[in-house]
C-alpha cells in the first residue's frame, strides 16, 4: 500500500509537470495563430478582422500567469477549449474523432509486433546456429531505417506500382462509416500497409529482448534440470524458458503501450492517416495552441497510465520488486 | 505559391473534346469529383460565417452572395441574389433591390428579413465579420429592399458587403449562436444541397428548384478528404476532376501526354513581391532599391524555381491580363529588363560595406527558397552580398509582421479589384512601427501622395475616378519602388473536360477556375455543361 501511495504521489506530480510543459511549449513557438491564418488565407480576410477573431477563437493577451490559471482551471473542469483550425469544434471532439484510429492501427500493430516478436525471440534463442540467425540482421536492419522511409517505399511498391493496398485514407470513399461488413472490410484493407509499416520497424526490439534474456535463462541449472527429466522440447521451452525469460519484455510492451498514442505520426502523415498523428502536425502548423495542448495532454497520460500499469505488472509478476 | 505557364495551344481546343463521354436518355450525368484544399479529414462545418474550419461550397454552392465580382476582370459584377445596388449619402449608405421568387431548400421563401439578419448578425459578432465592413445598420424597406448603413464611406468595400458576404436564412439561424454553430443541415438558396457527410467525403447533389432555369447541369458534386500528397496520385489516377493544387512536375503527373483533356489553367490572384525593410537605412535609398530591381533576372527566377507555372509581374504589381485598365498609360507596356551597367553606376554612391542583406524566406515555400538563391547570385553580380535564410513559416510571418528582416518575399492577393492589393501594399495606416505586428504594407512604406491617392479611391463609385486613382498608385510602384514585384502568385486549378466542359480560361475568364475561391466555384459548375455538347 505504501509503495503504491509513493507511486502515485510520484505520478501526480510529473502529471502537474507535463500539463505545465503543456501550457508553456506551444508559447513559445514564435508567431501568432490569428496572424498565420492570415497569411495562410490569401485575402480571404480582411487584417482589420483580427482583433475580432482572436476574441472568438479565445486567445488573449492576458499574462502569462492568469492564462496558466485559466488553463488548469479549464482543464480541472475537463475543458480543452475550441480548436483554432477547425473552430468552431471542440478539441474534445477533435480527440475523440482521431484518437480510435490511431489506437486502433497503432496498438493492433505494436500488439503483432510483440507477439511475433517475443515468439520468434525465443525460438531463436532456442534454435541457435540454424538459418533463423539469419532474421535478426535483416529485422535490425529494417529497424534502423527510418519509419517513415519503410512507410515510402511501401506505398511506392504495393500502393502506387501493384496497386495491391490503397496507399492512403483510413476507409474508402464508397463505404459509409458504420458497423458494417463492408466498413470494416475496408479499415482492415486501409490499414495492412500502415500497420504492416509499423510491425516492421518496431520487431527488431522485441527479438533482441527476448533471444538475449532467453539464451542467459536457458543456461539456468533449473533448465539445464528439466532437460535432464526428459521433458519435451516444446515445454522447457515455452514453460521453463521463455516464461521466465519474458519480464523485461513485460516492460517494454506495457511501456510501448503508452506511445501507442503518441502514434507514429509520420506513419499516418505518409498514409494519410486520419489519427490523433495528422491532427498534431495540424495544429502545430497552425499554432493551434487549444489542440496542440490537448493532444499533448492525452499522450503525456497515455503514457504515465502505461508507466503505472508498468509498475503494477511488475509488482504482481515478480515478489522481488515488492520490498 | 506557385505559378503557372499559360499554353494556349491546349486551350484552344477547349470545348472539342468529345471523347468517352456516355450520354443518351438513359444514362445519368456522372458526379464531379473536387478537391479543393489539402485535408485528411472533414469537420462536419457548413457555417459560412466561418474562416477556416468550414468546407468548401458552403458559400457559393449552398449559401450565395447579393451579387457576384469576376476576380479576373476588376470592374465585371453580375447580379446575384441582389438584382441592383445604389449608393447614397456619400457611400454611407446602399440599397439593394432583391430578387423575386428565391426560395430556400426548405421551401420557406427568401426575402429582405434574411439579409438584414445576415448583416445585423455581423455588427452583433465583430468575430463574424471578417471582412471588417464598417456596418453601423440594416434595414428592410420593403420585401425586395434593404438599406444598410456605414459608419464610413465604403464604396471600395462594395465586394466584401454583396460579393463575399453568403446570406443565411434567418428562420434557421436565429435559434443557434452564429459563431459556435456548425450547421450540420445547411439550408442555402444555392445550386447544390448537401446530401451526405462523413469525415472523409461529402457530396451535394443538385437543387431542383434552382432560381436559374435549367441549372446547374452537374447533378452531383463530390469532395473526397485527399491530403497534399494523396491529391497529387489521385491527380495521376485520374481520381479527381477538378482539383486546386501544386503540382510539382505537372506535364508527367497530371497532363500525361493528354492536353485535351487533362488541362489546366493559372490565372494570376496576387503578386509576389521582394519587400525592401524601409526601416534599414540603406535600403530605404531609392538608387538602392533600383539597382535591386535591375540586377534581378525575373525571367528566370519564373522559369526556374516557379516552373514557368506563372508570369513576370508588371513593374506596377497589377495582374495582367484583367488589370489593363488601372495601368498607368505611360506604363502601360513598361516591363523588366536586367541591366547590370546601371544598377552598378546607381550603387557607385553608396559605401559597398554596407551593401550587405538578409534575405528572410520560409523554408516549406521551397520556390521561394529557389527564387531567393537566385536573387542572391544576381546581387551578387552588382556587388551586394545577400545572405538568404530560410526560417519556419510560423517565424517567418511574424518576423516579417514586425518588420525584423532586412529582405523578404511575399505574395500581397489581388482581391476584387486593384484597390484591396494597393492598400495593403503601400496604405501608411498599415504600417506599425518596428517590433509591433502590422497586417499589411511590410515593408513600411509611408507617403503621403500614395495615401491620398488610396483615400481618393476609396471615396468614389466612379469606375474612370478610381481607374485614375489605380494608375497614380502604379506610377508611384514603378518610380518609387516601396516594393519590387517578382511574379504573379497563381491560382491553382486542374480540370478534366472527359465528363463536362465549358471550364474558364484565358479566352473567356468568366470566374477564377480554382475550386477553393468562393463563390467562384458555384460560378464555375453553373457554366458547365456534359462533354461532347
């Protein structure tokens, strides 16, 4: 109990510090939101109009402390205000609209990723010096190259070249959003490429984890012992081996569960995604300091969450974390 | 920010294209695919209040405006929802005779009460008035008249009160706060009806009881969410039918051997000009500024980093063609001409130490950033040292807001008539002091003739007064050089004519082609008709 009273403590406090670094970055950005619709709108607007528009898009020359006072007010009352780009709608709704298709992509794939990547870990780790070697340089090597370059080229071969996979948008334009057969059809098509982007560049992680603790656990005597009884192959492996080989990997999946949010934003910028990815690179583009602030927020708690689940996992899963 | 080369040849043959079109009795006209800015996704927005957030052919297809302005030809109105205009009272005051018979699509009619709602919902919002009209009233005389009053004279403001304004129907919007409201049901007097919304398309389908006999010919407009990488493979594809959008190799994406049908068109909407800092001392020299001017190689800058996409500009900054009229006629044929010799001899006054800029462009408008490499290069030549830097837009608009830059590239939009580029290029009220942001004359320009000249404009209804008032300005642009016009900032637009034709262009510019200019579009799908007639 008191390990858990210390952990939140400690959570609440780098939540106050990451809804302040929230309020304070998109400040500094130099330039003004009003002013760069201006110049994005070509004489659509008249300048004399500003002053007017910033009053209706709530952007005030206030001080900087009564606006921090204002925002976590705002923000204890669950208000994110109304989004500067696409004002009048709320950045709640922003979120919400963007936010299931990013966790849906981004976690169905760091899902795979992690379950393809683990197993192949430990069979590697198990079949040493056969030609299964031979897929970790090829998945470092993918892991290495940029996210986004693997998204390019994918969209060049199997998107534009074979026209296999539609290379953009999250459902195609033929079918209406809805529980449907065809609906989800077409999100599942819509997202091999991305997804399959995804699964790609992230594996290499989980393959070294699992094949690196894997080979220590196999030359554990209690292995060693189980060998010895003549159980099979597959139970020292899975049962004996991996199972105790698999807490770091814990780790690292409940923590990449936190960045699911976060998103591979040029992941979606390249396939044109409709995630919260898009919705940020607009907002920074635009100085949309409400949206900005928002999608900041849901992804410094998506990850603080995944951090505590982290902990928790590890308290339950081993007794040794527990003093 | 592009530009565009005008072939004539592809367009002479507008209109004869026959091929692939399936007509007959029985077969329905095919939709137009559109897509007209950059996005990835729709917010369900038909508010024409709004700026930013609001989709396309909201104002123009569903909304409409009292009369419609040709962008292209200065001068040209058309009555619209508003059959004639009057002024009076020292251009404090208009009236409009309305039109007869309008209905909205819920069949309730159109009459005097929905304009004045309109306009009173601006002075009740300043946030909704975007165009800063200086309303002070509105009033309905009778069923077909409404009489709005000024607080000043706003004869030069006549296209932002009956020619951007979309009027709304006071029966629907007097229940929901205009500036949050986002009208998910547009109920509009326009050609078009929206029919179906989700986030990643929207389409409208013809109004049947259209006030124009017969139109629009197009039954169904679609507007699929493209970002701006997809547009340019739905380009490819031949996905789109009509698109507003830079296209960086134009002639292998879209055209692909096919000028007939796969055309395009970049009238001029603005100009793109090298803004002198007048605050820094030595570029506020006018020998200075004109040996700039002459060192310039404006021709190739066009060809080169614009692509050949648009035209040198006329050393008055008024697009050309539409513009003739407003040029100064000692000007009239006036153009660039490099002449290294003189820009030498104008520089030899000046101490070649302090012959040293920044020139400041944002680094995502990389023809800027190409145009400015070859400023740099053609200064050189005459022995100024330019170092350009490219900088985030975010930082670039508001450097240049606040007249912290030595040098910098900017496109001024032309509007309705020479009158709205001339006062935010040269107007003295616009200029801030340095360090406070101004929203329009950048470069800080103040004299008094070219103030005069902008109030004598802005004082009259007579066409040949402000005509003469333009040629003033134009005279002061080309002898005085507050800024140096580059090239014209285009309008982007690419239409396929296998489904319908009738587009705008060169030979008959009836209406800026691209798909984003409201209500320019509306006019554009009006003027359509099938492919093969």
């Amino acid at each position: 109990m008191r390990f858990l009273a210390r952990r939140l403590g400690f959570y609440l406090l780098t939540a106050w510090a990451a809804v302040t670094l929230n309020f304070l970055i998109p400040r500094l950005m130099p330039g003004d939101p009003v002013d760069l619709l201006v110049a994005r709108l070509k004489g659509n607007v008249d300048p004399a109009a500003v002053e007017a528009m910033k009053k209706a898009f709530g952007i005030s020359d206030a001080g900087l402390w009564t606006q921090y006072v204002d925002y976590l007010g705002n923000l204890f009352r669950g208000e994110l205000g109304r989004s500067i780009t696409f004002f009048p709608t709320e950045v709640s709704t922003v979120i919400a609209d963007s936010l299931p298709w990013t966790i849906g992509l981004v976690g169905v794939a760091t899902l795979i990723s992690y379950v393809v990547g683990t197993s192949l870990g430990v069979l590697m780790a198990w079949k040493r010096g056969t030609w299964l070697d031979g897929v970790l340089p090829a998945a470092t090597f993918l892991h290495a190259v940029p996210y986004f370059w693997v998204a390019l080229v994918l969209v060049f071969v199997f998107g534009s070249t074979l026209q296999w996979f539609p290379g953009s948008r999250a459902y195609g334009l033929e079918v209406t959003p809805g529980v449907t057969g065809d609906f989800l059809a077409s999100v599942a098509y819509h997202a091999t490429l991305p997804a399959v982007t995804i699964v790609v560049a992230s594996m290499a992680d989980r393959i070294l984890g699992m094949r690196n603790v894997m080979v220590t656990t196999l030359g554990e005597d209690y292995v060693v012992m189980a060998e010895a009884k003549g159980l099979t192959s597959r139970r020292v492996m899975w049962a004996y081996a991996a199972r105790n080989a698999i807490l770091p990997n814990i780790t690292s999946f409940a923590l990449s569960l936190g960045f699911v949010v976060g998103g591979s934003v040029l992941t979606e910028i390249v396939f044109s995604y409709p995630g919260i990815g898009s919705m940020l690179l607009k907002g920074v583009e635009n100085e949309d300091f409400p949206l900005m602030q928002g999608i900041f927020l849901v992804i410094s708690l998506a990850v603080l969450v995944a951090n505590l689940l982290a902990d928790l996992a590890y308290v339950l899963l081993d007794p040794r974390t527990r003093q | 920010m592009k530009r565009l080369t005008i072939m004539a040849v592809a367009l002479v043959l507008a209109g004869c294209s026959g091929g692939g079109g399936q007509k007959g009795p029985g077969a329905a006209a095919p939709p137009l695919v559109v897509h007209a800015i950059d996005s990835g996704t729709f917010q369900e927005n038909f508010n024409p209040f709004h700026l930013e957030g609001v989709n396309f052919g909201t104002t123009g297809m569903i909304y409409e405006t009292l009369e419609y302005f040709n962008k292209l030809k200065p001068g040209e109105t058309q009555p619209w929802l508003a059959l004639s205009h009057a002024w009076s009272n020292d251009g404090k005051t208009i009236t409009f005779t309305l039109r007869q018979g309008v209905k909205w699509t819920d069949g309730k009619p159109f009459t005097a009460d929905d304009v004045v709602f309109t306009f009173e919902t601006m002075i009740k919002h300043p946030e909704l008035n975007k165009s800063a009209v200086e309303l002070a009233g509105a009033k309905a005389l009778a069923p077909d008249k409404v009489q709005l009053d000024f607080k000043s004279t706003s004869y030069a403001k006549l296209f932002n009160i009956s020619g951007s304004t979309a009027i709304v129907p006071k029966h629907l919007f007097e229940k929901e706060n205009p500036v949050t409201f986002t009208n998910p049901k547009p109920v509009g007097t326009g050609p078009y009806k929206l029919v179906k919304f989700s986030a990643q398309l929207y389409e409208m389908t013809k109004n049947p009881d259209y006030w124009q006999p017969g139109k629009p010919v197009v039954p169904t407009v679609r507007f699929p969410a493209y970002t701006a990488n997809a547009v340019q493979t739905g380009l490819q594809q031949g996905e789109i039918d009509w698109a507003g959008a830079f296209v960086p190799d134009i002639d292998k994406i879209y055209v692909q051997g096919k000028p007939e049908t796969n055309k395009y068109y970049f009238p001029p909407e603005g100009v793109v000009a090298l803004l002198p800092n007048l605050t820094h001392p030595v570029l506020s020299k006018p020998e200075v500024r004109q040996a700039i001017s002459l060192a310039i190689d404006r021709d190739k800058i066009v060809k080169v980093a614009e692509r050949g996409y648009t035209k040198v500009a006329h050393p008055t900054g008024i697009p050309i063609p539409g513009g003739e009229a407003f040029l100064p006629p000692a000007y009239k044929n006036a153009a660039y001409k490099v002449d290294i010799a003189k820009a030498k001899e104008l520089l030899k006054g000046v101490d070649p130490a302090q012959l040293k800029f920044q020139l400041l462009v944002p680094s995502p408008f990389t023809d800027w950033v190409n145009a400015a490499q070859l400023i740099r290069e053609d200064l050189a030549k005459v022995g100024i040292t330019v170092e350009t830097r490219g900088v985030a837009f975010q930082d670039w608009v508001s450097k240049v807001g606040k007249g912290s830059y030595d040098l910098s590239i900017r496109a001024t939009p032309a509007g309705a008539s020479p009158y709205f580029q001339m006062r935010s290029l040269l107007f003295s009220e616009l200029a801030k002091p340095v360090g406070t942001a101004a929203t329009g004359n950048y470069q800080r320009w103040k004299d008094a003739a070219s103030d005069k000249l902008i109030h004598d404009y802005a004082a009259t209804d007579d066409l040949a007064a402000q005509q003469k008032a333009a040629q003033g300005l134009g005279t002061i642009m080309v002898e005085k050089l507050p800024v140096l016009p580059l090239f014209y900032s285009p309008a982007w637009a690419q239409f396929r004519t296998s489904k319908y034709v009738g587009w705008p262009s060169e030979q008959d510019p009836y209406a800026m082609p691209s798909p984003y200019t409201s209500p320019d579009a509306a006019v554009v799908l009006l003027n359509l008709r099938p492919a093969g007639t």
